[in-house]
C-alpha cells in the first residue's frame, strides 16, 4: 500500500475535564469508514498540538491565541471550591470568593481560571498540577478552585465541592487550524453543532430531492360542475321553479 493509499482518520484532542464520548459516538455511526483516535493533552499545550498538526480538531479552555485558530465556544462551566467533607464550607449550598479570603487557595500551574486576583491567601509553594493540588487539599493544606469538571475528575470519597459566585468561569470551545478547515473538520463541526444527518451543511449531507406535484383527483373532476350549468337542485324538486310555484291535482274532464 503506497502513502496514498493510506486512508483517512480524524484526530480529536481534549482537555482533561472535557467528555467527548457523545460526539465520538455520533462520528462513528455516521462516517464509520473514517476511525476517530482521541489525543489527551493538557489545556496548556492544546493549541500548539494543534498549530503542529498532532490533531486535526480539538476541545480547548478559552482564552487561547487566536490568530491562527478558528474557534467555536461550546458551554460554560460552573466554577466549584474543592475542599474535605469536614470543612465548614460543606454546610451551606454555595460560597462567595469573598468568603475564602481567609483561606489558604491553592494556584497550580496548570490553573485553567484566567484570575485577575486568585482569592484566599496563597500557599508557600504552587502545585505543579491540579492533580497534585486535589493531594494537598485531602492532606488538610489548602482549597482549591476548579472548573466543575475537573472537581467531578479528580473525586475522591473524603472530598466534595460547592459552586463558588464571584469567580472567573471556563468556557470550553471546539478549535482547529484556520487554514486547515477539511471536510471532516466541517463534518465534526456539524455533529457537535447538533446538525442532523440529512442536514444541507457538510459531506454527508443528503440533498433535498423536488417535491412532486400532486395530480388531481379523477373523481373530484367528475363531481366539479361543467361551466354553464347550475349546481342547485333539479326542477323538479321545486327550487329551481317559479317562485312559490305549487304543484296541484291534474283537473277531471267533464
């Protein structure tokens, strides 16, 4: 088999937080002559993946340089404090960042909330990760502000999270390279936009077929009245004679 031979794939990068099985499964009913590979990066690193060609598409963490990325926001998520089971903070149903202005707030490096300011007091040292942060939380070292997503990813049974109001959120969106936009980019985009399968946008488009016109109906030609001739009751039935007209008994000869 030559290089062109070779057949088509899609690749589809994510960040961690992002689920992208609901669209994998819609690829792959309808192009499934096309395999889809999926490609783990961090949200850090997505948009050189893509700039480098290591994916074709990929889900991504607003804000990124745009200059020679198209771009589709997608959602926005709930911004959550992680903290222990324990903590004073699990008794009510949401905290303000003002509320956490005594706490100690991890910042990992890989922090996907564009802070102006992170709220609460800072730690001595920041966390490599958010994976590393979720360990210094259970220890008792700090809380630690995520995405919703990223809480759900790194659960564990003596951790729980409550919404945090006042705080930066993260938008996810769907990107790619400008000048690389393929069919099955476009085919992609339409599946995440929700387009159906005989939708009038991408490849796998069916086009609308003419419509036919109906043939009238033997049946009402023959029940239509020829033109000149009345549609009313017959004569003899006494509407169509003279008005107030009466029929009598005929007169006996003499």
């Amino acid at each position: 088999m030559t290089g062109s031979e070779i057949p088509p794939s899609f690749r589809l990068a994510y960040v961690p937080g992002v689920t992208p099985t609901k669209w994998v499964r819609i690829w792959n009913e309808r192009l499934p002559e096309i395999p889809l590979a999926l490609v783990a990066v961090t949200a850090a690193e997505a948009s050189d993946v893509l700039r480098g060609g290591g994916a074709d598409a990929g889900f991504v963490r607003l804000p990124i340089d745009r200059t020679d990325l198209s771009a589709i926001p997608l959602y926005t998520e709930t911004t959550v404090v992680v903290i222990p089971k324990d903590h004073i903070a699990a008794a009510v149903d949401e905290v303000s960042a003002e509320d956490l202005a005594d706490e100690i707030v991890l910042h990992p490096l890989d922090d996907t909330l564009d802070w102006e300011r992170p709220p609460g007091r800072p730690a001595n040292e920041r966390p490599a990760t958010t994976a590393d942060a979720i360990e210094l939380v259970a220890a008792g070292v700090g809380l630690l502000v995520v995405p919703q997503s990223l809480a759900r990813l790194h659960h564990r049974k003596d951790l729980t999270y409550r919404p945090v109001t006042g705080a930066p959120e993260s938008r996810v969106a769907l990107s790619w390279p400008e000048d690389a936009t393929t069919d099955m980019v476009e085919d992609f985009i339409g599946i995440v936009r929700g387009r159906t399968v005989n939708s009038s946008r991408g490849r796998t488009a069916t086009p609308p077929q003419p419509k036919q016109r109906k043939r009238p109906d033997a049946g009402d030609a023959r029940r239509k009245p020829a033109a000149g001739k009345s549609g009313g009751k017959s004569p003899r039935g006494g509407s169509g004679g003279p008005k107030g007209g009466k029929r009598g008994k005929p007169r006996r000869r003499s």
